[in-house]
C-alpha cells in the first residue's frame, strides 16, 4: 500500500485526515473576480501527492454556489490526476445534481449522468458519496460503471444523534416525507429501537415544484412524538410540511427534523421553524452553522469506508 494523504476542504477534509491519522493539505478555493475558478492545492511539492494513495475530500461551502463547487472539485482533482497520485478517491458528501436523474420534461439534461462521468473521466479511482438521491432508480454503481462508487450512510449517523439526544427514542414514530425516504426511515427506526417507520405520500408537480402530502397508512400519531427523516432539505417545504400535517393536522405532540444534506436555500429555516421543531439535526456533508440546528459529522463513516478501501 502507498503511502496516503488527505486534500481537500479544511472542515471534513481536516476531519478525516485525523481520523485517518494522515497528512492534510488544504485547497485555497480561489475564486477571480469575473468568477472563474481557480483552487490551488497547498502542497510544499509535487511529491507530497505524487505516488500517494490521495483521498481528495470536498465539502459544500454553506453558501457556496453548488456549480462551484462541483467545477472546483474537478478542477483539483484534475490537478492530482496530472501530479501522479497512485491512486485517487474522490469523496463527494453532497452528491450535486443527483436528483436529476432522469429526463423529467422533454428537453432536460440528465444531469446526474454527466457530473458522475466527469468523476470516472478525470481519473477517480473511488467515488465516495453520502446518502445519495439515486437510491430511487438503482443503486449508485448505475452511474458509474467504469470506477467503484460507494453510498455511504448519512442515516446512520443521524440515529446515533437521535439515540443519544432523543427522550425515549424508542418511543418515537419515524416518518419519511415521501415513499422513496422510506427505506431511510426504515433504517433509523431499526437504529434508534423504535417499532414504527412509515412514509407520506408525496407528490410534486414538475412544472411548479410544488408538493402535496398525505398520511395513507393507518397510522395514528395522536399524541406521539415523531422524527421525520430525509435526506435532502433545499427550500424546507417538504419537511416542514410533512411536519405540519402530522402535528397540527392529525394531532401528533412533537415533530423533530433529522437530515442528512442541509442544501438550505433562502427560508428553508423559517420554515421549519414555524412548525417548532423540538430539535433539528443535520451532518456536515455541506458546512453549516445555523444556530438552533444541531451538526453531526459523517468523517468517521467516510473514514471507514476509505479504510476498507485501501487496506
Ligand atoms: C426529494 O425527493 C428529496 O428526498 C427531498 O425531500 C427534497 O429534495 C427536499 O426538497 P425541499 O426541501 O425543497 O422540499
């Protein structure tokens, strides 16, 4: 085995190298005036990467643009691929363009196609996502058929948050905002000891994006407290009104959030405020520093599965 590094943003990127017990180099994320990107690696030479088994680790800056933050991640991993790293992982927590994984309306791109072969064409070796939306359609190696891709379990870490921090955790209900999240609640429920995971029923309009939902199960949350979990909160509609129709609707007594990618755009928060969640609780897979909302690291899951990897 070569030895190994750790590039990559300072915030999971440093993480993991600790976990790792590796050598960190972070990456200026410079970015010129008219906008073009130009991040550079801090190395002190081309050999602190050169043969070296290199974990490349990106992180969405919390108001970073995501198309930055996709175009830097390969501009630097093109970077390493042209210093000659032996081998080079490429860890992606927040799988950018994921959801648009199929041609929705006549015309559109499939985007998540294009990012993930851009991933295999810049010369990853391993492709190291979290919680990814392509659960839907396939598995993860659907989009990457010439390199290892690995879906790693945000959820995971969402419960052991929930286990530690919850009232009772196995008292609670889980819900999933739709039925594609009810494996992941299925997941929680199974980790936190508690009886029960269901599933709204979703639906979203692909030319407004808005959403409906409804309780179809029999389940009565009269008086329960609940966790919904996702993976994703973007504009916070979703999850907020998942929590509005459980509580103030159908008489649930408290609604907790548990997510593992806080996209947050403009009002999500407020949002999810308004349904007053007793506690909300996010990962670092995109950095946040929100106040009220809790932060759980996914370096150690990573860690682990890049240990597997390279022993
Ligand atoms: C959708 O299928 C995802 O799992 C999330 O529920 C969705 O992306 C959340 O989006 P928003 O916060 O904008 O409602």
């Amino acid at each position: 085995m070569s030895e190994i590094c750790v590039i990559g943003d300072i915030g999971l990127g440093s993480k993991i190298a600790d976990e790792l017990g590796t050598r960190f180099f972070r990456v200026d994320n410079r970015v010129f005036p008219d906008g073009e990107l130009a991040p550079r690696i801090l190395v002190g030479r081309i050999e602190d990467v050169k043969n070296k088994d290199v974990i490349a680790v990106f992180q969405k800056g919390e108001s970073e643009n995501v198309n930055n933050y996709v175009l830097r991640s390969f501009l630097t991993l093109s970077t390493l691929r042209r210093y000659e790293a032996a081998k080079l992982v490429g860890v992606f927590p927040y799988f950018a363009y994921a959801r648009q994984d199929n041609e929705f309306r006549l015309g559109e791109p499939v985007s998540c196609g294009i990012v993930s072969k851009i991933f295999e064409d810049v010369g990853v070796s391993d492709f190291i996502t979290v919680t990814s939306h392509v659960h839907r359609a396939s598995g993860i190696e659907k989009w990457f058929p010439n390199i290892r891709a690995h879906d790693v379990s945000g959820i995971s870490v969402l419960a052991d948050y929930v286990k530690s921090n919850a009232e009772s955790p196995e008292d609670l209900l889980v819900f999933a905002p739709d039925g594609e999240g009810l494996p992941w609640a299925q997941e929680m429920a199974e980790k936190i000891g508690s009886h029960q995971a269901s599933a709204l029923e979703k639906e979203r309009d692909v030319n407004t994006g808005e959403i409906s939902q409804k309780l179809v199960e029999d389940v009565d949350v009269r008086g329960k407290n609940i966790v919904i979990v996702d993976d994703i909160v973007s504009t916070g509609k979703t999850i907020a009104r998942a929590a509005n129709l459980l509580r103030k609707q159908k008489g649930a007594k408290k609604v907790a959030f548990s997510y593992v990618h806080p996209v947050h755009s403009p009002g999500a928060l407020e949002l999810m405020r308004k349904e007053s969640p007793p506690f909300i609780v996010t990962t670092d897979t995109i950095e946040t520093s929100v106040k009220g909302v809790k932060v759980t690291s996914v370096s150690k899951v990573i860690s682990t599965k890049i240990i597997e990897l390279l022993l």
